[in-house]
C-alpha cells in the first residue's frame, strides 16, 4: 500500500524524488488548502519553512499529522526520516 503525504508545491525535487519512491504524493499551496488534510490518512506534511503555515486561516488543530520542515534537509534525508520516525 502507499504512502500518501502532503508536499509544498514549491518543493519539486523532494515531490518528484518521492513519487520515485513509490508516495503518493499531494500538493499543498501555500496553506490555501491545508483544511482540506483532516485525516490520518497522511503521514505528513513536508514544508520549506514552518513559516509556510504562517497565516492567519491556518488551523493548527488539522491536520493531526506530522509536519517536517524540508529546510536543511535533502530529499533523500526527507525520506529516511518519513521512514524511520513516521512509518
């Protein structure tokens, strides 16, 4: 079964780097549809900057998943991470 996580838009290596491994992979722009991920059916949400969830609209009680902060990281790292903590 895959995986299904969120990823910023504005991050395509680690979207395209993760699709290669077999997530399945949604889009998040830039917060605009983060109400939208209500449910665990995610494992995470994978952002540039926690900045990114920065705005007024955000409701921090959804989603009730994980979120990484790609910033430092490669995707390769993003990965083992989703693996190793969140799996």
């Amino acid at each position: 079964m895959k995986n299904k996580i969120v990823v910023e838009n504005t991050l395509t290596p680690y979207i395209e780097y993760l699709k290669s491994c077999g997530y399945d992979v949604h889009t998040l722009y830039r917060n605009d549809n983060i109400n939208n991920i209500m449910s665990d059916e995610y494992k995470a949400i994978i952002v540039s900057g926690l900045d990114v969830l920065g705005t007024r609209d955000a409701n921090y009680k959804n989603p009730p998943i994980p979120i990484i902060e790609a910033k430092g990281f490669t995707p390769e790292e993003i990965h083992n991470m989703l693996e190793n903590r969140y799996s």
